[in-house]
C-alpha cells in the first residue's frame, strides 16, 4: 500500500505527465517581483495584554508607553529586539514605494510566537494588504512556533521603571525575581509561547490556508494536483488535523510546508522545515517539552521528515510540466552558509562554536537539487550569503541567505523575474529608519541604573550617539563581540593574541625567520631585536610592492577580528564599512601567512593564525551576494555590477 503523501497524488500527476500536455511553455512573468524578509523578530513595542494592565514604561519622548527589552539583553543577543520593529516598518514602506505586490516572510517573524507579537504582526500584515494589496506568504521558523504546542514561557529582560529589569511570563512561580535590580514580575498568558494551531490560524490570511483568488494552493497530503484543482479540495486538505505526520514512531506533529500560486505562472513553495525529535520515548506526544528545539534544520529533515523531499520533487516535476516559475523559501539553509570555511572554522574553534551544528550537511545540497529545485530563499543565520551546488546528475541548486532586519547588515532580498529563465537578485539594505532613536531616553535610563549598581561589562553607552539605523546594527555587532564572541567563541590563547597585536606586529610576524611562536616573539622582542627589525624591512617593501602605505595598516588585531564578523554577517556588502584600502591590506597580510607557513614547523599560535586568515579568505572570495542574476536552468550566478 502506497504512502498517503504520494498515493493519489503520485497517480493523477503521472497519467497528466503521458496523457496530457508536456513541455508547456513558461507563463510570461517577467517584471513580477518578490521580496524576501527573513528573521524580523517582532517584538510588539506598542502591545496590549488583553489580561494585564501592564503598559510597559512611559517614553517620556513620545509620552506613549513601550513593551521594550534592555539595552543590555540586546547586545547579548545575536538579533536586536526593540529597533528591529521600525526596521521592520521602514522595509514595509520600502517595499510600497517599489510598488513590490508579494513578500514572503521565511520565518522568525516574532520573537518567540507570543500572542501579543503575533497579534501585532497581523495588525501590520492587514494594514499593508489592505492599504496597498500587498500580499503575504509566511512560513514557519523556530522561533514561530518555538515547539510544535502551546507551552508557558516568559521573559526576564524586559525594562521596567527606574531602568530595573522587567520579568514578564505567563504563570505564576515561574520566576522569582531579585528585587534590587529587577521589578515584581507581570503575569499575562499573552506572553506564552504559541504552537502550530494558534500561530496558523491567527495569521491564516498569509497562505497558510488557501484563498479563493490564489490559482492552486496545496500541501504534502493533498491528494489533488494543479489540473484538478479546486478551491473547495484545498479547503478540506488545509485542516491542520489533516496536516500531520509522525516525526518519530507514536509522535504526531504538524507540517504546514504549503505551494500557492498567487499570480498565473507563479509558484512559491513555503517549506516548513521544523522537525522536532523527541528527547526521549517515554515523553508525553502532547507536550511541546517533551521535543528538542527545531533550529538543526534540514539535517533533521533528511533522518525524520522525508516526505517533504518526495513532496518537493513532486511539485518540482508539476512545475516544469505546467510552465510555471517555481520559487521556494524556508527558514533554514539548504547549503553550507559559512562559505564552504566550515571544516576550517570546526579546526580552530571545536566542533561545538559558531553553530556548526546549524550548517546542512553537504547530503541536504544533493538531495534537494535532485529533485528539481532550482532556487531558494532561506534565513535563520542572520546573514548575507549565496551558494550554489551542482550534483553530479548535473542538477544545479541556488541557496539565497537572506539577512536579518535585526542585524548587521539589515537588508531584505527582491527577486525579479526576468525573461529566458532568468531571475535578477537585489539585496536591499534599510539604512535609514524613522524612530530607531525613539528608546534612547529609556536606554539611558537604563545605563544609569546600572552605573549605580556597578554592574560589570555595562554595555557602552556611545551607541545612543549613532545616526542612522545601518550604524545601530554595525555598533550592536561590534558590542557582541566585546561582550559574548570573545568569551564565547575564541580559544583564551588565540583571543589573548588578537588582542594586542597591531598590524605592523602581524606584518613582521609574517616574514620573520624565527622557530618560535608569535606570543613569546612579541614577549622577548628585545632579544630578537635584530631579527625584528630585519623583518620589519621586509613587510616596509611588501607595503610598497602592493601600492599601499603604512597608514593603510594602521590598526590592531581587535579591528581584525571585528572586520572578520563584518564578513561573516554582510558578505561582499561589508566592503563599504571596512574599505577598499583596508580589504586590501588584510589581503596582502593573508597572502604572506598562506604562502611563507610552514606546515611542518607550524606553532600553536602561528597554526591558528593560518585557519583564521584562511576562512577570512574564504568569507571575502565567494560567490556574489549582494546584486546577481541567476540562471534558473543552468544555475549560474553572474554579478550586476
């Protein structure tokens, strides 16, 4: 007996495919655009509890009350929470002026699918369809729905008054607060955390469920195709009961992965790429503790939701029989984001740093490109990046990383489509916001509490003083290095290093001719006095050969490393905050570590050196990722420049 994904779908499809039309010609799109909008995160800054009075602090700027986190939590966070809204907003009115009609949201869009953020995502969803027929297509990421069922949860870094922390959650006992630093704690089910059920059919209107003006909407368990459709089939197959499959044996959750065609020729494909394993076999089915979080990503889903790549295969084979563009998002990356650096950052950093465990296996990359998916837009990472894989059947896949709006570098992507296949590529950053400075008073109010309480690592203060949006994000990233990277991510030996060294230190260290390591060279320089200033010669005249100054390296390791996470979350966009003269000096210092290393003799320090400037290379030589054209039968990626 067949699967219940494939039986009468798999049927009907294949009598279409050798009785009926074949090769049909591909609809006349061109000109019609989508924007992508990953990883907003909205926190509902202007929120109402519908069970607690609670209004948050008194902006006494605006003179309206904000539901606003501390400064200090969001320089801890790899996402900021406050600013992001008006980001968010600011997007929304980019994309009006753009005259854009369709936006998908690959997942994240609140903070952790609360009923007061969600609520407050639909009130802004509504408006923009409403005023300006804008149209909406959400799929799900981990942090919406945060486990596949309804579960208590709540906060602690909420501001309250007098700048003391503010906990909020939604049952009482759950948290005791200190109440010297933090206020008594609020209690409202409207800061739990929502399931499958509550999320989708709050924000149905934004194609979880079907519509009658769409022109096919369906799922894997649809047991109807795009030439049998009707929009009363679709109804009866969007039943979430209906949307179900067991993620391990007597585990039933939710898949509400779905394919619409909102325009004739059209097709977007919302993966629903959560898989939540259960942690134990004698967990309750029921209960959303009893699952691991969701945030593996599609390395789950080879082991434990295989029906999404027959349904991708599927609806990829329908498409290229029916003519139609076939375009899909997700939350998570289908290829490997860190610019195939992974094995290196894995040898410098452990096997359990930088989220590796978040990257797809290289299998994720094969899988889907052989079944016919040709691009895809995916978020999660909070990052700028392209990559492109090619199987060996000849299948090519394109993995478009989409950026945060809560993060360097806020941006979303616009896909055009053009004519012959072809598909333009845009990243568009939001630079200027209005209101991103509105909080500032109450982050000041919050600094000065602090102060009097001497907390250590308080967060520095100048970032009330940036200008614009775009500087907000550059100072966020640069504070979390300070503040979690450092600590976090960096063995002690090698973050002690990159610390105090300059860049003339690196330069000389580079061409010296000692068999000793660079942190007892920098220690002893004086008994290498005459070694060291051979040395410094040497890189004087590597300045000179390569057209630069020696003001061209006038910074320091810490500068580096800020530079190198820049690369990491920007990609090629990161090039208007480092500069020209500034890429090009790390190239030349790069190219001396590569080439002069030797392998056979390398020390702790001179070893990890290499790594880092080899994965640095790789961040600032890959595939274009900021205005490229894609090729949606060949893959290729050209730049437009």
């Amino acid at each position: 007996m067949k699967s219940k994904f494939t039986s009468l779908y798999t049927l009907s499809f294949f009598i279409l495919f050798n009785f009926t039309i074949s090769g049909q010609k591909q609809k006349n799109l061109e000109g019609v655009q989508v924007a992508f909008l990953s990883d907003v995160h909205l926190q509902d800054l202007f929120g109402t509890f519908y069970d607690n009075d609670f209004k948050g602090v008194l902006n006494t700027k605006t003179g309206k009350y904000t539901l606003i986190r501390t400064m200090a939590s969001q320089l801890h966070s790899t996402r900021i929470f406050n600013e992001n809204y008006f980001a968010f907003i600011a997007a929304l009115e980019d994309i009006v002026k753009r005259k854009i009609k369709y936006a998908a949201l690959p997942g994240d869009y609140t903070d952790d699918g609360q009923p007061i953020h969600v609520r407050g995502l639909k009130k802004i969803l509504d408006q923009y369809h409403k005023k300006y027929g804008i149209e909406f297509f959400i799929t799900t990421g981990n942090h919406d729905p945060v486990g596949p069922f309804a579960q208590e949860s709540g906060k602690e870094d909420f501001l309250g008054n007098e700048g003391k922390s503010q906990p909020i959650f939604s049952k009482d006992g759950m948290y005791k607060p200190n109440m010297k630093i933090e206020q008594p704690v609020v209690i409202t089910a409207d800061i739990a955390k929502m399931g499958y059920f509550g999320i989708t059919n709050d924000l149905q209107n934004f194609g979880f469920y079907p519509n009658k003006k769409y022109k096919f909407w369906s799922t894997p368990f649809a047991g109807y195709n795009s030439h049998n459709y009707s929009y009363k089939k679709a109804v009866e197959a969007s039943k979430l009961t209906k949307r179900v499959y067991n993620v391990a044996p007597g585990y039933e959750v939710p898949d509400v992965s779905y394919v619409v065609e909102p325009i004739d020729g059209l097709w977007l494909m919302a993966i629903d790429g959560n898989v939540y394993i259960p942690k134990k076999n004698d967990g309750d089915p029921k209960d959303s503790k009893s699952y691991a979080e969701a945030g593996t990503g599609y390395n789950n889903v080879l082991s434990n939701k295989k029906h999404l790549i027959k349904w991708v295969q599927d609806i990829s084979a329908e498409a290229r029989l029916r003519g139609k563009t076939l375009v899909a998002f997700s939350h998570f990356p289908m290829i490997d984001f860190n610019d195939d650096a992974s094995a290196e950052i894995k040898e410098l950093l452990g096997p359990d740093k930088w989220q590796l465990n978040r990257v797809p296996v290289e299998e994720v990359a094969q899988v889907f490109a052989d079944t016919g998916l040709k691009i895809h837009f995916g978020g999660h990472m909070h990052i700028n990046d392209t990559g492109l894989r090619t199987t060996a059947k000849g299948n090519t896949l394109v993995n478009i990383q989409t950026p945060s709006l809560a993060a360097y570098i806020p941006a979303y992507k616009l896909l055009t489509i053009k004519k012959d296949n072809l598909v333009d590529i845009q990243t568009i950053t939001i630079d200027e916001v209005p209101g991103f400075d509105e909080l500032f008073d109450l982050y000041k109010m919050e600094y000065h509490f602090l102060e009097s309480q001497h907390a250590k690592d308080i967060w520095n203060i100048e970032i009330l003083k940036t200008k614009n949006y775009h500087d907000f994000t550059d100072f966020h990233l640069k504070e979390l290095v300070r503040l979690r990277f450092l600590s976090d991510d960096w063995p002690s030996a090698f973050k002690d290093f990159i610390l105090n060294v300059t860049a003339q230190d690196l330069l000389v260290l580079a061409t010296i001719q000692l068999d000793k390591d660079f942190d007892f060279i920098l220690k002893n320089k004086a008994q290498f006095q005459k070694e060291w200033n051979e040395a410094q010669i040497k890189a004087e005249q590597i300045i000179a050969e390569n057209n630069l100054r020696k003001e061209d390296f006038n910074w320091n390791g810490n500068d580096l490393l800020i530079d190198f996470y820049r690369f990491r979350s920007a990609d090629e966009l990161a090039l208007a905050d480092v500069g020209e003269k500034r890429v090009k000096a790390y190239k030349v210092l790069s190219k001396l570590y590569l080439e002069n290393a030797n392998a056979v003799n390398e020390k702790p320090l001179q070893k990890k050196m290499k790594l880092f400037l080899t994965i640095f290379n790789k961040f600032m030589h890959e595939v274009p990722a900021d205005h490229f054209t894609v090729d949606l039968k060949t893959g290729e990626i050209k730049d437009v420049k």
